[in-house]
C-alpha cells in the first residue's frame, strides 16, 4: 500500500511539474489555435537561462524566475512578431512549419554556443521530506505549489479580468471577439508572450530536477501535446488535469506493467480519450471538431 | 666520366626521389563518422576531440612514413545519416579509410556502409556484438563487443565484493537495469547469459525507455527487491535522473556498478556532486595501472591525458581514451605497414597483428578473429585482447580497481553508505 | 482555398504548371531529364542524393494524397514507412521471401494500420488530428522497439549486403535509382488520376467543406479511410524500398516524429494539393540537406542545421503556397488548389 501511494503521489507531483511547463501551449493553443512545435525549445532555452543565472549569481532557480520569466515575455513576443504573426494569415501548415524550422534553428544554435554537455545545479535540499513510508522530493513538492498558485493565479486573471474576458472571448470565437471590439491581434501577441512566460517559469523548477543540454526539450514536448489535447485546448484545469493523469500513469504503468515501454500507457490513453471524449478532459464542445481557422 | 657518373647519379636520384617524395608530401585522408549533433553529440564531440590529438600528435612525430594523416568529417547523427554520410565519404571524397562512431547504432550502420562500399573500416568503441557477426571482411571493432562489459562488471561482483559484503558469491541478490537501446540491450543480454553460465539467478531484470523523465516507477521496484548490488547500464542524462531519484526515495545497495557511457562520462560529478564517490564503473579504463604499459606507450598515454585535459579542462571519459587508444594503434601499428593502402592490404596487416595487453594506451592488446572463433564462425574483426575493466569514482578523481593486474587501487566503500551519510 | 481551372490562361513562355489530371509539358521535360540522369550515369558521385530525392519524392507524393487532397494532415506516417519496411524485411530475413512480393504485403499492413488510424481519428480536425496522428505513431514505435524478437528491438534488423535480383539487393546504386524513380512515376501517375477521378474529388470536397460534402451525399468516414489507407500503402512501398537500399533497420530511427515531418514538410515546401508540389518540394530539400551536411557538418557542430533551418523558415513564411504556388504567381496561372 505505501508503495502504491508513493506511486500515485510522485506522478501527482511530477504531473504537476509536467502541467505547469504546457499551460503556456494551451493557452496558446486555445486562443491562436496554433501547433508550437518550438514548444520543447522554449523550455530548453528558458532552462539554459536559468541556470546561467544560477550558476553565474549563485542564486537559486526560482529566485532566478524574476529574471526568466518577463525575458522570456520578451523572447515569446519576438518570435511572435517575427514568424508567427507573418505565418498566421497564411495556410495552417505554414505556421506548423515555420515553428518546426525555429525548433531545429534553437537546438543547434544552442548547440554551437552551449556545446553538448549537461548541464546540472547543485542541490539545493540536502533530504528529501518524509510523511511517513513516503518520501517527497522538497524541489518537486515546491514545483507543485507553484503550479498551484499559478494555476490559481491564471484562472483569477481569466475570470476577473478584461484581459481574461478577452482571452475567453477569443477562445470561443475570434471573428465574433473581434466584432465585440476586442483588439484580437494584441490579445494574440500578449498570449503568446505570457505563455511563453510561463514557460519560462516551468523552467525555473525543472532545473533543479533536469539536466540541460540542447536536445532535451525532445523529451518533454510530445508531453506537453498530450496534456494539452487531454485536459482540452485553451483549458487550464484541463492542462493541470491532464498533467496529473500523465504523471499518474507514467509512474503506475513504469511500475506494474514494465519501465521499458515508457510513454506508450499515456498515448494509448490519449487515443482513447480523443476517440471517446475527443474535445479533451475538459475542453469546451465542438473543439475538436471545429476546423482550422483558414 | 666521374662528371658522367655523378650526372647519371644526379639524374639516378632526381628520378627516383620525385615520385617518393610526391607521394610523401600526399596526406592519408581517413574518414572520421561521429554524431556531431543531436542528442549524442557530447560523447561524440569528445571523442572527436581525442581523435584529433591523435592526430595532431603522429603528424608531429612526421606522420606515417613522411605522409600526415588528415581527417574528413561526417556528422552520423543518426544510423541513416551515417549511412549517407559514410557513403558520400567513400564514393566523393575518395576515402578507403574509416574510424568511428562511439554509439553501437551508429557503429552498426558506418560499418556496413563501408563494407558494401569498398572501404577498410576501424570501429574504435561501438560494442554491439552484431558490429562484427555478419561476415563482414572489412570492419575490425578495437574496443570490448558488448558482452565484455557485462562480464568485467559481474566478474568483479562475484570475485570483488561478494567478499566485501561477506556473502558467497552465489547467495548475491544482484539487479539488472538496462536502458532500452541498441548499448544498454546488447549488454544487458551479454549479463544475463553469463550470469547464467555462472549459475545466477539474476534477482531483478527490467529494461527502460532511455527518454524516461521519471525515475520513480522503476526505483520504487527496485527497492522492492532490495538487492545488494545493482548493475546499470545508462547512458549521462539517464543515469543522473536516476541517482537523483536513488537519493529522493531512500533506495541503497551494497555496491553499484554503473555500466559505460552513463557513469563515466568525466562531469558527472559536476552533475550529482559527491553523491559519484564510491560508485563503480565497468568501462574502458580511463587511466590504468602504468606499469602495464610498454614505456613508449606511456609517454604517449602521458601527452594525450595532458593535452585532453588542457583543451577540456576535464580528463578523458573511457571512451574517449578509447577512442585514442584505437586510432593510435591504428596509426602505429597498421598504416606503416601498409604501401597501397587499399582496403584488402590493411585487413591482411591488421588480420596479422598480435600485440599484448599493455600494448595499447588503455591497456588493451590486439587479436582480430576471422571466422576461426569458437564460438561464432560468422565473427570476424572482433578484438579478443580488448579490456573492459572496472574503476571507481574517489574523491580526487577515479581509480581502476579490477582486474588486480590492471588495478591502480583496491575498491573501497564497500557496502556503500547510505545516502544519509554520503 | 478554391478550386479554380482556368481554361483561358495565356499560353507560351515558362513552363506552366499543368491542370488537374493533365500531364503538362514541364512534367514530361523533367521525366526525361530524370531519366537521362539516371541512365547516363552524370552524376556519378552525387547518385545517393539522387536516389534519396527520388525516394522521398514519391514519399512526399504519397503523404499528399491523404495531407493535401484529403486534408489530413498527418504528422503519423513513419508508422506506415516502417510498418511497410519491417513487414518485407521480416519476411525476406526469416522466410526468404523475395522483396519483390514482400512489398506488397507490408503495403497491404500498412494500409489497415491507415484505416484504424483514420477510423480512429473519425471525429477530430485540426490540433487533435495531428496530435493524434502523432500519438499513434509513437505507439507503434515503442511496440515496434520493444517487440524484439519480431523486429530486432533496438539493435534493428539487418538485410544481407550481396547483390541479387531476386532480393532486390543491388551493387550499382544506378539501378538503386531507377527503382525509385519508377517507384515516384507510380506514384505520380496515381496522384495525377487521383485528380481526374471521382474519388479525388470526393476527397477534395471533404477537404474544403466536409458539412457541405456530406450533405451532397458523399461519405466522409469512408472518403477519409480510403485516403488514408491509400496513402498509407504507398508510403509502406517506399519504406520497404527504403529497407532495400539502406539494408538496416532501426525502429528508433524509421519510426520517429522527425520522419514524419519529413513527409509532411517536402509537399508544404513544394505546394500542397499540387502533384508536382511534393516532388519539386523533395528535390529542392532533399539535396539541400545532404549538401549542407556534407559542407557544414564539420565546420561546427549544428551550423548546418542552423542555415537549413533558417533557409526553411525563410522558405514557409516567403512562399507560403510552395514551390508550385510560387511558380504558378510567375506564369500567372492561377493556382488550382
């Protein structure tokens, strides 16, 4: 029984982990209803970010999120004047494209200036905290309170605000959002940026439980896809559900089925989801059945 | 007639000394296949880099019979692209020469690529033991096939520690982990069919996705099984997930023997901190009992250790002091032989080589089989004087500890304290 | 985007790009000039390109039946290439059955695995297909790895290297040529009747309005499977035809997203929903890349791939319609897709 609740709390808390760096791609999903397939560079670039600052300052990484987060606003910006907005009135693979060209662009530049090696910080907690027979990581459970805290955040900003009003409205329908006066172009550019944003924050405290190195973000953004078609596009508690339900059952399957067959339960439960329930965990009706918008 | 003779003498040697000191001055061109991007790439760039020592090295000491060894590239990022690239190496740039590729896949194609295009082919580290039981007649693999790995780790856990823990060798609960590619497959395979010849029982056996992000599932089983030692087979990025979660949950062992690439890439200690000491390494040795080496050999391991650590101001992994030790011996020991350089003269020389252990910078010699071995009459190139030993990671840096003859220091920290005292 | 043939098009000039189902004169030129190249033996030393272009045109072709006259894009398809090049390679290694019907089979394989995927992804458009298409090829891969004593797991499956008719195994890498330019005029030729016929456009209205389709009695489920599994079978061909030259396998590589963007990005660069968008698209990336890492690969490690990428990113966002779409603005036809 300890065993199974170790288990199920580490992939909760790894889930959240997971939820906290795709909640960018899904607010970006649901309101540009764009594929970024740069995504896993994103990441890596905000990883590397963040470890410089930790290794060069000596401070910790989520002190380092001060500085990560608005420069990656700014980045998140940039790449959506220069190549997604260019890209947006174009045919949809355009953009899908463009975004794969930017993903190998940032692996090998960060290869060239990076090098190969990984790159890792120091520990940061001596022990990890026990409740019991079970034993929680102190970085991961911190990971999981600001995911929390984020989410919580988020959803008061989509609920409260104009600027959250405005996100909705455009998630539900652009044209529409546009005829009501909302400045859909600059909702697009500002959700970008903050996703972005927060994907730099995810970085923040994935550092201090990942290496960095320039390929790494391959292996977290077929992930982050999966969350975020799972929990619903544009879904924020779908995107923290999904992330728990990819942690869960990476960590149960790796235990009573086999380790080797790694991510294979998550994408079969994908499949299953999308043929069953195909707007996603908790994804508005007709999401997925609503066409690209070109 | 003395101005006669000395004219014909003049004239003798003008003719016979252009076309010799022609070809003198004309490089050796050898095609070097290694990832140079994607996500094998630092091992790749590292070895790279001791290649190229080598390199910078014999054309100091003039080359090859006056000749200097030049290398071309070709980024072999993936099997496909090793294919392609080996094969743009041989039919455009001319090449008869290969050496690479650090990573069994990449090792499999370059391989057979060169063979179906004419070429002589020098694999410096890929162990798969596939690289050489498919008849091939041109591939020569210098460093350990796979099943040796597996080997020097269970041979020490059975003669070593067992002692250390004071348990019988056969009353050992000994853990199998192996990542699931072509490297972790082919050893984890070599180790459970020598511990059955040894009449183990091997108490855990479980492959895993090498791309996992969570290590909880499979340390939570093993501890579980609670063994006293644990072999893994990782590869960098896997092997630091691991021990963090190792550390996370609590799980401890008498002793762990890491397996190659993963555990004895030089920065893991920059990665885990001191959390490295005491682990074990069944690899190429990165350095060795000194004593074993030939003087001369010596010297040259001696210059290689400082200029490796002089341009990346970290001493060599043991592949990448393989990788060296191989092409070395490739240059000193075959190209001199050889005046056509076509790739059936080198098979001939390196088919003819007989060279101890000791012979080469990492302590291994060199006997190539060719389809006379016992066990496989398919094999051929394989190296049966190739050495995996078994180091350990100390404070300071790293000691080989097995096979006492090759030993630089007794293993130490056996059983290994747990993780609230280390 | 519309369907519009335009009959009264100024003549002479460039070369025009042809109409639907028509063969034009600069397809027939670029035939010849493929065959020549081929046959003559020119390029000697570039004849690995060639083949490669070759193969990857007809695979780009193949992509674009189901991606860009069905509409669905899929980012899945190395899960039908290895799905076709496992199936021949098992049987010709363990049951000596020659290539030559083995490709068949794995086509057969591949296109059933076509048809789940597209029953499977019967109510999702947009995102959700991709990502689906995505998930299921991932699926298979890690099947296919971990299926060892069927495929080889990770260390792969390898073919023989003697050269045999029989086997399909060749020594001159002309030979290997022709086989994949037939292998490309195949699949074009289907492509080109694809566009003429009935099917192709039931498949073109289900890709612009499915609603509309629907209502004007044309079965989208059935239009979509079809597609799919059609596309699926030749990309199975081109796998094993892959398997023939390369003469190893390894699941890890053949199976994996970064083919299948592959697939998907030829025919985006060369004009989707065009016939000769996917082979231009193939001739123009295929060499580029394989120059650019023979020139740069050693410079430093990544710089090639940094100037592909920019020259990509350059590419989608300058000539959005591709290559096709490109040259139809010079000849000033208007595109018919």
């Amino acid at each position: 029984m300890a065993t199974f609740l170790q288990l199920l709390l580490s992939g909760i808390l790894i889930g959240s982990v997971y939820a906290l760096m795709s909640i960018g791609l899904t607010l970006i999903f649901g309101v540009l209803r764009i594929v970024n397939f740069a995504h896993g560079e994103f990441l890596m670039i905000a990883m590397y970010g963040a470890w410089a600052i930790t290794h060069l300052l000596g401070l910790n990484p989520y002190a380092a999120a001060i500085a990560i987060v608005p420069a990656m606003f700014l980045f998140g910006g940039l790449v959506y004047l220069l190549i997604v907005r260019p890209a947006l009135d174009k045919p949809h693979l355009v953009v899908v494209f463009a975004t794969m060209a930017l993903s190998i662009f940032l692996q090998n530049a960060a290869l060239m200036a990076m090098t190969a090696d990984l790159r890792d910080i120091p520990p940061i907690f001596a022990h990890s905290l026990t409740i019991g027979p079970i034993y929680v990581k102190v970085e991961l459970l911190l990971g999981f309170i600001i995911t929390l805290i984020c989410t919580v955040g988020l959803q008061w900003i989509i609920k409260r605000t104009y600027l959250g009003k405005a996100i909705r409205a455009t998630v539900q329908d652009g044209e529409a959002a546009m005829l009501m006066g909302i400045p859909v172009p600059r909702i697009f550019l500002i959700t970008f940026a903050a996703g972005s944003a927060l994907v730099g924050l995810a970085a923040c405290v994935m550092v201090p439980l990942f290496s960095v190195f320039p390929s790494v973000g391959l292996n977290f953004v077929l992930i982050a896809f999966v969350i975020v078609v799972l929990g619903g596009m544009g879904s924020i508690e779908g995107a923290l559900l999904g992330g728990f339900c990819v942690g869960v059952i990476q960590s149960l399957s790796g235990y009573y089925v086999a380790p080797a067959f790694g991510q294979l339960f998550f994408f079969v439960l994908f499949l299953l989801v999308m043929i069953f329930r195909p707007n996603g965990l908790l994804g508005q009706q007709g999401a997925a059945t609503v066409g690209m918008n070109d | 007639m003395r101005r006669l003779l000395r004219l014909s003498a003049l004239f003798a040697g003008l003719v016979l000394a252009s076309p010799i000191t022609a070809r003198a001055q004309e490089p050796i061109k050898i095609g070097v296949l290694l990832p140079f991007t994607g996500p094998l790439a630092k091992n790749g760039i590292e070895n790279w880099e001791a290649m190229q020592i080598a390199r910078d090295m014999i054309n100091e000491r003039g080359g090859i019979n006056g000749r200097k060894i030049v290398y071309v590239q070709g980024d072999a990022t993936t099997p496909n692209a090793a294919i392609s690239e080996t094969e743009r190496l041989i039919n455009r740039e001319g090449i008869k020469i290969t050496t690479g590729s650090f990573a069994s896949p990449i090792a499999i194609a370059v391989s057979q690529a060169a063979e179906r295009n004419g070429a002589f082919h020098w694999e410096t580290t890929g162990a798969a033991e596939i690289i050489t039981r498919r008849g091939f007649k041109n591939t020569f693999q210098v460093g350990a096939p796979a099943r040796k790995y597996g080997q020097a780790a269970v041979d020490f856990v059975l003669n070593d520690v067992a002692k250390r823990l004071n348990k019988p060798a056969g009353n050992l609960k000994i853990a199998l982990l192996w990542e699931n590619r072509a490297f972790g497959k082919s050893v984890g395979d070599g180790i459970r069919a020598y511990a059955q010849t040894k009449g183990l029982k091997l108490a855990f056996d479980d492959g895993y996705d090498q791309t996992a992000t969570d290590m909880t599932p499979i340390v939570q089983k093993l501890k579980d099984v609670g063994p006293d030692v644990l072999i893994a087979i990782s590869f960098p990025n896997d092997a630091i997930l691991f021990q963090r979660k190792a550390k996370e949950l609590d799980f401890n062992v008498g002793a762990f023997v890491g397996v190659s690439a993963g555990y004895s890439a030089a920065d893991l200690r920059d990665s885990i901190g001191d959390s490295v000491v005491g682990i074990f390494v069944a690899d190429f040795p990165p350095k060795v009992n000194a004593n074993v080496l030939k003087p001369e050999i010596r010297k040259v391991a001696d210059e290689f250790y400082k200029r490796y650590e002089a341009k990346l101001k970290r001493p060599p992994a043991g592949h990448a002091a393989a990788g060296f030790s191989a092409i070395w011996a490739l240059f000193t020991d075959v190209l001199p032989k050889a005046k056509t350089f076509q790739p059936e003269e080198l098979r001939d020389i390196a088919l003819k080589l007989d060279l101890p252990e000791g012979s080469l910078v990492n302590g291994s010699g060199i006997k190539f089989t060719n389809f006379d071995w016992a066990e496989d009459p398919k094999d051929a190139g394989q190296n049966l004087r190739a050495s995996i030993g078994v180091w350990q990671w100390t404070k300071q840096g790293n000691e080989q500890v097995y096979p006492p003859s090759l030993a630089t220091h007794e293993a130490v920290m056996v059983p290994m304290p747990k993780w609230n005292a280390r | 985007m519309s369907i519009i043939l335009d009959a009264n098009a100024p003549k002479g000039g460039i070369p025009k790009l042809p109409q639907r189902g028509q063969v034009s004169w600069f397809e027939i030129i670029l035939l010849l000039a493929c065959i020549g190249v081929v046959a003559s033996g020119v390029a000697h030393g570039l004849m690995d390109v060639i083949v490669l272009s070759f193969l990857f045109a007809g695979l780009a072709l193949a992509w674009n039946i189901a991606g860009g006259y069905a509409g669905l894009i899929s980012f899945g398809h190395s899960a039908f290439f290895g799905v076709g090049a496992f199936t021949s390679t098992i049987l010709l290694t363990r049951h000596d059955l020659s290539p030559w019907i083995g490709i068949w089979i794995g086509a057969l394989i591949a296109a059933a695995f076509g048809s789940i995927l597209a029953i499977i992804c019967a109510r999702l458009r947009g995102p959700f297909f991709i990502l689906s298409t995505l998930a299921f090829a991932e699926v298979v891969r890690i099947i296919a790895l971990n299926w060892a004593s069927l495929t080889g797991g990770p260390e792969g499956l390898s073919i023989p290297p003697t050269s045999s008719l029989a086997d399909m195994v060749f020594a001159s890498k002309s030979v290997y040529a022709a086989l994949m330019l037939g292998y490309l005029v195949v699949v074009y030729g289907i492509t080109k009747g694809l566009e003429a016929s009935r099917f192709g456009y039931y498949l073109f209205a289900i890709r612009d309005n499915e609603d509309a389709a629907a209502a004007a009695g044309v079965n989208p489920l059935a239009g979509r499977a079809a597609a799919m599994a059609l596309s699926a079978a030749l990309t199975g061909i081109g796998g094993s035809l892959f398997a023939q030259y390369f003469l190893y396998l390894d699941p890890t590589y053949l199976i994996s997203p970064e083919l299948s963007f592959q697939f998907a990005l030829l025919p985006a660069v060369g004009g989707l929903g065009t016939a000769i968008g996917p082979v231009l698209g193939s001739f123009l990336i295929t060499p580029l890349s394989e120059l650019l890492r023979s020139y740069f690969g050693s410079a430093a490690a990544g710089l090639h791939l940094v100037i592909y990428s920019l020259g990509l990113l350059g590419v989608m966002l300058y000539f959005p319609s591709g290559l096709a779409g490109a040259l139809n603005k010079l000849t000033r036809r208007r595109p018919f897709s």
